[in-house]
C-alpha cells in the first residue's frame, strides 16, 4: 500500500507540473501571441511591437526556457519520490 501511495502522490506532483507548463504555454503563445496582442503592441521590444515580438520570436524563448525548466522541476520530483534513474 506504502507504494501504491507513493506512486499516486508522484503521479499528483506530476500532473501538477504539466497543468503549469501547459497554463504557460497557452498564455503565452495564444494570450500574448494573439487575445492581447493589441494592447501588448503599445509596447516596443527592439524597434517591434511587443505583441508581434511574441508572435513571432519570444514565444520561442519562452518555450525554450520552459523546458529546461520542465526537466528541471521533473528531476526534482523524480528525487522526491525516489523515482529517478541512476
């Protein structure tokens, strides 16, 4: 049972993180890129309005930083929960 518990409880922390990789995702590649697009362009990034830049190149780096960030937060609940690879 003490395994079945741990494996739920990974399973919890895991889901927990993709639900907010995904949130991010979507905010920002769908938000930033296209719904506020409008009043991000009153911004300048660059010579650029702010919400072309995200459409066009810094939903990209977002995107990068998020998965480094993702297979960092995976490794640590992997330790956690005595789930990682040797």
């Amino acid at each position: 049972m003490k395994d079945d518990s741990n494996a739920r409880a990974y399973w919890s922390a895991t889901l927990g993180l993709l639900t907010k990789v995904l949130v991010i995702w979507f905010i920002v590649s769908y938000g930033a890129g296209i719904l506020f697009a409008g009043a991000l362009n009153s911004i300048h990034l660059g010579g650029y309005p702010l919400g072309f830049w995200f459409a066009h190149q810094g939903s990209i780096y977002i995107f990068i930083v998020l998965i480094f960030w993702y297979a960092r937060q995976m490794a640590q609940i992997d330790r956690k929960f005595d789930m990682h690879e040797d």
